[in-house]
C-alpha cells in the first residue's frame, strides 16, 4: 500500500455525517467479518475536487450482499440485492449507497460486456475508465480514509487530464470515448494528448457498442449541466457524426439550450426538448434512422416524429389573426417537448408565439358541463353530445363564454 495521504477530515468537512458514520460503521463491520472495504469512482474524484457528491459506491474484497445485509441492520433501510452481479444498494431516508463485490474483468470482444470474477481491489481499480475516477478510500479501521492512487488520478485531476489506464481502454469499451468528453467537458478539463490519440484512433470502435448502452450515454449527456460543450468537443473530434451524420453540435445549438435552460428553470429542460432541439435539423428518414440507431424508447421517439410534424406546420402556425380554437386544433395531440422545441427553433415569432399561447394557456382551458349536464339540458344521448361539447369547447378557447352559466346559455341559445 503507499503511505499516500489521508482524506479522512476531508470526508468528514465535505459529506454529510449521516453517510460519515455509515462509512466508519460500515468500515467496522467488513473488519470483523475479515473483509476490507473502500469508497471509490466518482465520490472520490469529486471528493478532492471540493464538488459536492453524495453518491457512494462502496467495493468490497469479499462478499458485498452480505455485508450489505448486515449494514442495513444499522439504519432500517430497503436493500435490492442483485446477486448476478453480486451487488447491493442500500436506501434510507434521502441516502443511497451501492455495494459492489471487487471485481476483475476481461472482455472476450470489442464493445461487448465483460465476463467478471471476485477479485482485489487493486484489480477492481484497474478495470476503469480513467485514472481520475480509478481511485478508492480505505475505510477499514487502522486504514480508514487513506488514498489508493495507483494510476495517478490524484496527479491528473491536479493537471485537469482525462487519462485511460491502458492502450486498449478505448477498444475494450468504446462507451468510454462518451463518457472521457463528457468528464472533459464537465470538470473543463482536457483529454491527456495520448488518451486523445488512442480516442480518436478508436471511433470506429463505438459501432461495437450495442444501441441501449448508446443511448445511456447520450441520456448522460443530456443529463449534464451544459450538454452543448460535450456535443460540441463530438462533433470536432468526429464523435458525433457516430450518433448520426447530419447532427450538428454548433453554436445554434449552445443558443437553443440554453434558452430551453432559461425557460424550464429553476428544473433542467427535460432530456426530450434536448433531444428534439439536437434532432432538429434531420429530415423524416434522417429521424427515423437516429431512433433505430439508438433504440429510443416510444416517448422520445414520438417527440421526434412530432417536432418533425410541427416543424412543417410552423408556416400556417405564424398566419397572422388565428383564432384561439383553430390554434388548439392545429396543436392537439403533440408532445410537449416537441411543441416547445419548435417554439424555441422557429424562425417565426409569430408561430413561437401561438405555440406559446397553447402550452401556457389554451391546453388547460375546459368546459363546466358534462355530458350527463347536456342530456339534462334537453340533448338527446348520442353522436350529438360530443359535437356540443366541442362547440362549448371551441367557444371556451375563443373567449366568447367564460362561466359555467355561459355554457348553459349557449346550449339553451342552440335548442330555441
Ligand atoms: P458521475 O459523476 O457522472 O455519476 P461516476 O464516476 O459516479 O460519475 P458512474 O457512471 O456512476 O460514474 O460510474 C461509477 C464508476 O464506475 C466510475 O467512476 C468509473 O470508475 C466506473 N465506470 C463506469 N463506467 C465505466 C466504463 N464504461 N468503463 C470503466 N469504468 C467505468
């Protein structure tokens, strides 16, 4: 072990004391049991960073589910144990901690999942993705709190270098081609010049990679603060173009994120309006060819077949003097993501505007009266009923009755 340095007031200033003391408990435990426990990934990196990071994954040289049920004894949380994978999560108030057996991995081909088999920390280490998140703290008593830095993480994040342990990273995993911009792009910091040659030499490699594991990198992009810096570094490296051809990670883009970053605050845009404004610009078979490419699930799919629909109907959308009705006719039925990127990709301030209209005002406007109202009214039961309560609904939008009485009214106005 090197002498290293210890982080243990570090832990204890930077996390709450809640998961403090499950960590020194948990450190007690795995000691009686004969077992040596550290914290390690991302909580460690962000750790030395000063940034904030509560998620703690925790590797155990030895039997992670068990320890886990024991530890669970400690704060009456939920455990799922996923014994394929010999892992554990732990929940309790506003906590949750994953418990992962030390593991070694080998991959019998390119962008498939390795087969994995127990093993040492050290080994647990070196299957990572780069140095900066390779690094783990002890948390056995005697050891508790000091640094495993085997591959110099602690240097890189002090150079702000994203670095791959090995030659082959890249090609074992082209996953993490994603996932070193992402880093990079996240902590502003910048690929180490090899790890940017081995990278680039592997973009081949990321048509290895199955369709859903893809799609979880983009879902990661799109999760992160500024998801247009890391779309931007793809498509100068060539990264994107792997997504699909036609996508552009340029300014227009930055713009349009960050003002659906403006208009869905203080919560992030949702990872649809994202994923509709990137898509933008891809024609119907470009579209199509993006959803099978990353297997998107039916709602995401919908929101860019409907962007795609809205977008040819934006001309109409700006016609000036529309009526409220025929605005919420021309907008019934599309997906809100779909609506709001085009609001915000519109040339037309006037389509924007109606888009707008519809999303804050007209699609919550209702009618009083029921059907069951109406046939009390004097209408016959039937076909007629709906076609009522359209008209009712259509003046409602219009503006030309407000009330419930006015709805009455207006029904009784029709049987005269
Ligand atoms: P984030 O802050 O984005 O959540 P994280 O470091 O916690 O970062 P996770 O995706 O939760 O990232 O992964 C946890 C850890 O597992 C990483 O820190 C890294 O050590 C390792 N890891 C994850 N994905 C890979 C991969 N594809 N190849 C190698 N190691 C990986």
């Amino acid at each position: 072990m090197p002498r290293g340095i210890n982080l243990a007031s570090k832990m204890e200033k930077q996390l709450p004391a809640e998961l403090v003391n499950f960590m020194w408990f948990a450190g007690e435990i795995a000691h009686t049991r004969g077992e040596r426990i550290y914290l390690v990934g991302g909580v460690v990196r962000d750790l030395l960073l000063g940034q904030a990071n509560f998620d703690l994954d925790l590797v155990v040289e030895g039997n992670a589910i068990e320890l886990a049920q024991q530890l669970k004894k400690l704060n009456r949380g939920k455990i799922t144990t996923y014994p394929r994978f010999n892992t554990a999560k732990l929940q309790w108030d506003k906590w949750s901690v994953d418990l992962a057996t030390a593991r070694s991995e080998t991959y019998d081909k390119p962008g498939t999942l390795p087969s994995v088999k127990p093993s040492s920390i050290d080994n647990d280490l070196s299957r990572r993705d780069f140095t900066i998140n390779a690094m783990a703290i002890g948390l056995n008593p005697g050891y508790y709190g000091k640094l495993v830095d085997l591959y110099g993480g602690r240097n890189d994040l002090k150079h702000k270098l994203i670095r791959v342990l090995h030659e082959k990273s890249f090609t074992d995993d082209a996953t993490r081609i994603w996932r070193g911009l992402r880093y990079e792009q996240r902590l502003d910091f910048h690929l180490e010049r090899k790890t940017l040659k081995l990278l680039k030499r592997d973009i081949p490699m990321l048509d290895t990679i199955s369709a859903d594991r893809i799609r979880y990198e983009l879902e990661c992009i799109l999760g992160e603060k500024y998801p247009e810096k890391v779309s931007r570094r793809a498509q100068e490296l060539g990264v994107l173009a792997k997504l699909h051809p036609a996508l552009k990670g340029n300014g227009w883009l930055a713009e349009k994120f960050e003002q659906a970053r403006r208009l869905s605050s203080p919560e992030p845009p949702e990872v649809g309006l994202y994923l509709a404004l990137l898509a933008y610009s891809l024609t119907n078979e470009e579209t199509e060819r993006l959803i099978s490419h990353l297997r998107l699930p039916k709602s995401s799919a919908q929101t860019l077949r409907d962007s795609i629909t809205l977008k040819s109907k934006l001309r109409l959308l700006a016609t000036p003097g529309m009526s409220p009705s025929t605005i919420y006719r021309l907008l019934e039925g599309y997906s809100s993501p779909a609506m709001v990127a085009n609001s915000l990709a519109s040339e037309s301030p006037a389509a924007s505007q109606n888009i707008r209209l519809f999303l804050n005002k007209l699609k919550y406007i209702e009618i009083s009266l029921t059907g069951n109202d109406l046939m009390r009214l004097g209408i016959a039961p039937g076909p007629h009923i709906r076609e009522i309560i359209e008209l009712l609904h259509q003046a409602r939008l219009d503006g030309e009755i407000t009330s419930k009485q006015d709805e009455v009214d207006l029904v009784k106005r029709w049987l005269d």
